[in-house]
C-alpha cells in the first residue's frame, strides 16, 4: 500500500503525479512534489468522486493504490489520449487520511487551478447521446465564440430584443439567425441529450464552481468525445440565446427550434461563475449559495461527498471569503464549518 510523505506547508508544496510506460493494461503513475511558488507546468483534473467505495487500483511508484470507478475511467482515457504532462488529482495527490493536510491543500485549491496550463473536465462516459451534445458544441462552439456569442451575457435582454431588422450589424445577432436554420439543431434526439448531459451529477459538485471559473484553459472530456471549455459554454449559450431572443421569435425557424429544451437547463453554476470571472466580477459566498434557489429553483442545489464541502468548496471563488475569515478546516464537523458564522455575517 502507498504510504504519503508529509508536505511542506510553508513552501506551499503540492503532489503531482504522471504516467509511466507500462508494458501492461495497469495505470502506471510516478509521484513527484512541487511548490506553488514556482511549480513545473501541470495540468488539473476535475471530476466527480461518485461512490468512494475503491473499484480500481493503481500503480503508484510500484504501490498499490486503490480509486474509484469514475476516477479510473478518466485516467484510462487521458492515458488513451497520449496525455504526458504532470497532473493534479486530488484523490492521489493529498493524503485523504490526513485531515490537516487535506485542509490546508483545499484551501489552495484556488491556485492549483488557476495555476494549471490545463484543467480536464471529465463528464464520465458516453451514454444518452452525449456524443451527439460534444460533437454539436464541438462543431459550432468555436464559430460562436468568434461571433462574440459569450459577450451577449453582458447586457443579453436589450440585444436579444432588439428587431430583426437590425441584426445585420450585430455579428452575434447574425450568427443566431443563422444557427435557427441548422439543421443538425433539429435533430429530434438533441433537446433531451443536452439536458440529460446538463443534469449531470459532477454540475452540481461544490467544487466544480471554481474548476470552472478558475482555469485559463478547460478542457470538457465525455467518453472519446473532447471540446474546449470556452467552445462547450460559447455553444450552449448560443442555443439558449436563441431559444429566448425577442428577435428569434420573429423568424420563421424559431417555432421549431429547441422545442423541449428548459431554460433552466442551461443554468450551469460554475460556468456562470467563469464568465463572471473573466470579466473581473465576483459574488459573495451567500450569493453564490443561494443563487441556483433563486434562478433555477428546480435543479439539484450543491452537491459533495463530504457535506462540510458544500462551504469549502465555494471559498477559493467567494469575493468575501477574507471577510469571513473562513477556511477548510475537515477537523471541525459539518455543524462548526461556518454555516451559521456565514449567516451571522450577512444578517
């Protein structure tokens, strides 16, 4: 059985693990530590835990390591994909048995990701027709966002409203138009495969608000299917955009299109949270809390093996967690996390 070395906490140290060549279906992964100070360059893997019960076993610098499925599953199909860089995952990379270090490395949580050259946001399997959702936003994904479709979040309800007449002008506006004559998008089968690939368990993980928000550079893995983060939300928001735009209504194409399709489907916390980091706005742990009662009071609220993350895993992203003056502490039980504090401080 793998034994863990404690790390450094003054040095800010972090595992990082890579595979090794194997000459056997095992995963063969080497183990090395850095800071993050000054680290090597690394990708980050986000995922959702599922049932912790082990399934699987790895090889961790010739020792036994034992993972759960869904962990398995992403690590067999990054090694598929040649994947060679450094990574961080957190189920190898911190002693889950070690509550202290498990504390003070979820409370970097915020720089492993930011810090990393790539995140991988893997979806599990294909199944329900989540190919068809990937190959879709793989395809019109790019187009949107060089159309500027991202940007509509900004001031969305005057553009969208804006007559038909006028979309000529509007590189986005025009770009949705056209998207209402594709056929592809009128595939019978595509509404319920978004929707079944939106209401996914790993949306609603705490930790996937900052995953999300976080990376300069995502990367969302379903089954063999891959699609830039940005692409996969420029698509989706394109789709949505369409489906509620005053100046859709008034084309012919619109009555068909999406039909089935929820709005609140679309409404993916973490992703909400990138656009609203890169555009240098933050919102308050409560906020963050309470936002998907208030906008979508019919999807799952946060989710988290361990309940005291429903609160850790927002403070790398909360605009007031200093305010607050709260961190992971996985030594304090659910009841001492700060729930209460958190609602003092905003009474």
């Amino acid at each position: 059985m793998f034994s863990y070395r404690n790390l450094a906490r003054e040095a800010r140290e972090i595992r990082l693990v890579r595979f090794c060549v194997s000459g056997n279906d095992a995963i063969n992964l080497t183990l090395t530590r850095a800071s993050l100070n000054d680290p090597p360059p690394y990708h980050a893997l986000s995922y959702v835990w599922g049932d912790p019960t082990p399934t699987a076993t790895v090889d961790l610098d010739g020792n036994p390591l034992p993972i759960g499925s869904n962990l398995n599953g992403a690590l067999l199909r990054l090694r598929q994909n040649g994947v060679v860089a450094w990574l961080w995952v957190d189920a190898i990379c911190i002693d889950q048995n070690n509550h202290e270090e498990r504390s003070w490395q979820a409370a970097q949580m915020r720089d492993i990701f930011a810090q990393a050259s790539l995140v991988y946001i893997w979806l599990g399997a294909d199944y329900n027709n989540s190919e068809l959702v990937l190959d879709t936003t793989q395809r019109i994904g790019p187009d949107a966002l060089d159309a500027g479709i991202l940007d509509l979040w900004d001031d969305w309800p005057f553009r969208l409203d804006t007559g038909s007449e006028n979309m000529g002008d509007d590189k986005a506006l025009s770009f949705l138009a056209e998207l209402l004559t594709d056929e592809a998008l009128r595939c019978p089968d595509l509404p319920k495969a978004i929707m079944d690939l939106l209401g996914r368990a790993n949306w609603f993980r705490s930790w996937i608000t900052q995953e999300l928000a976080l990376p300069r550079t995502g990367l969302v893995m379903c089954g063999s299917r891959h699609v830039s983060l940005d692409a996969f939300d420029a698509a989706l928001s394109a789709v949505y955009f369409a489906k509620v735009g005053r100046f859709a209504r008034q084309l012919p194409e619109w009555r068909d299109f999406g039909a089935g399709l929820g709005n609140n489907v679309f409404h993916i916390r973490g992703l909400v949270a990138r656009r609203q980091h890169r555009r240098g706005r933050g919102a308050d742990l409560v906020e963050f809390l309470l936002a998907d009662l208030r906008i979508a009071p019919d999807r799952p609220f946060y989710a988290a093996t361990d309940a005291r993350d429903v609160i850790f895993g927002l403070l790398g992203i909360a605009a007031d967690t200093a305010h607050l003056r709260l961190c992971p502490d996985y030594s304090k039980t659910v009841a001492q996390t700060g729930i209460l504090h958190v609602s003092e401080r905003h009474a």
